[in-house]
C-alpha cells in the first residue's frame, strides 16, 4: 500500500506469509458469504 500512497519501493512477499496471507482472505470472504466465523486453516 505504502507503494500506492506515497511510491515507496515495493515489497515482495515470501510464499509463506502469502500463503497465510491468502487464507486469511479467504476466510474472511466465507465468514461473509456464510454470517459464521471460519478457521484460517493456520
């Protein structure tokens, strides 16, 4: 975001933290579509 907003560099995430990243995301969206809390999958 920090790219976007005032052009810092840009970050590359590793495969693991996007990874967590992803199924975070998708819980979130479940937990939307569904009105219940879902696990991450951690």
């Amino acid at each position: 975001m920090d790219s976007v907003r005032t052009g810092a560099p840009v970050r590359l995430t590793n495969f693991s933290d996007g990874l967590k990243y992803m199924r975070f995301t998708d819980a979130a969206y479940r937990s939307w579509q569904t009105g219940q809390a879902q696990d991450c999958g951690r």
